[in-house]
C-alpha cells in the first residue's frame, strides 16, 4: 500500500477507530501515537515515525494538516476528527486564550461549516475572534480572517446583514495593515461584493466592483 503519512493509513480505519486509538489528548500527548493493526500498514508506519517522537504541539499541528488535506480529498468525518484532536491537544499545552488555539478553532469552524454545521461552525468562529481580539488587537489581521470566515458561515444560513457588517469591517482592517491594491484587500472586496448581490443591492456591488483588478 502505497501511503506518505500516518493519515492514510488511518483513513483505511473506521472513525471509531481514529477516535479510539487516540481516546484522550493526554494520552497522545504523552505516549507514541497507537500503531494501526492493519497489516498493509506498515510501510505508511515508517513515514511518520517523526510524528511519534514529535513535542505535543508539533503533532497538534501535523493533526491540523492532515485533516485540511482529508477535508479536501474527500473524507470530512475523519477530518474533523483529526481537527478536533489538534484543537484539543493545543489547548492542553497553550491555554485557552492563546492565538494558536484560535487557529485551530478557525480551522475546525471551517470544516463544520462545510459538513453543514453551521451553528457549531458560528460558535467556534465567535469564540476565535475574542481570543484573537483579545491576544492580538481589534485591528489584526488575524481578526480579518475570522470576521471573513464568520461572515461566510452567517450568509450560508442566510443572514447577509450581518455577515455585511463583518466584511465591512475585515476590508477596513486588510485596508490599514495592507494598502488599497492588496491582494487581500481585493479578496476582502470580492466578498463583499457577493454580499451586496445576495441582498439584491446592485447599485452598492457594482460600485464596488469597480475597484476590483
């Protein structure tokens, strides 16, 4: 079996699996990460024995990884597995109000969003912007990201007034940290764009979208 990361052999697993080789973040924070009973494992084993001997961040962060790239190849339970371990394993070592566990909680909210939990999506992104409010100031772009993602979450579930007053602001903060013809900052205009289409506002997107490169 051909395989480049401990992941793909744990995908070969069922969830419970994943969950249960790992059944707490102390346990894989402090012991080598349970080898797989699968035979045909062995040669994926070997690639990340690293892993094993990692610190318990560097392996909240693999974790992180490897749930992005099963996320987008196509296994989003086993991703947010992986994500939820990650954010729990970060928390253990850095606290709860650090800006890395904000990462991993923004990380998490975007693949519940995408698995269609939009209300967990929501509370995880919340959460996100205190800490990072909080631990790097109103005007980081740090803050732009998760207003962005927030707002992304809110107009799903349709509420496009809201989600208006967040782009608003993260264009405002991308503006300041990074000049008017940023990439960022016409990322930030493109979504808002879209925003003012979904509430019928055509005047307002296409003056907009008169800035657009």
């Amino acid at each position: 079996m051909e395989t480049t990361s401990m992941f793909r052999v744990l995908t070969s697993l069922t969830l419970f699996s994943v969950v249960a080789a790992c059944s707490t973040t102390s346990n894989l924070a402090r012991s080598p990460i349970p080898q797989p009973n699968d035979p045909e494992a062995t040669q994926g084993w070997q690639a990340v024995r690293a892993v094993e001997d990692g610190t318990t961040l560097e392996r909240a962060v693999w974790l992180n990884n490897e749930a992005n790239r099963e996320q987008r190849s196509g296994d989003p339970e086993v991703a947010q597995a992986m994500s939820e371990l990650s954010l729990e394993l970060r928390r253990e070592v850095l606290g709860h109000g650090h800006p890395m566990v904000a990462l991993a909680m923004n990380n998490l909210a975007i693949i519940k969003n995408a698995n269609g939990d939009h209300a967990e999506a929501k509370s995880l992104l919340l959460e996100a912007l205190s800490i990072r409010e909080q631990s790097l100031g109103n005007h980081h772009p740090a803050v732009a990201v998760t207003l962005n993602n927030l707002a992304v979450v809110l107009s799903e579930v349709g509420d496009h007034g809201t989600a208006e007053i967040l782009l608003r602001r993260s264009l405002t903060i991308r503006e300041a940290a990074f000049g008017k013809e940023h990439a960022k900052v016409q990322a930030a205009l493109s979504n808002l764009v879209r925003n003012y289409e979904a509430q019928g506002r055509s005047d307002l997107a296409e003056s907009l979208r008169q800035r657009l490169r």
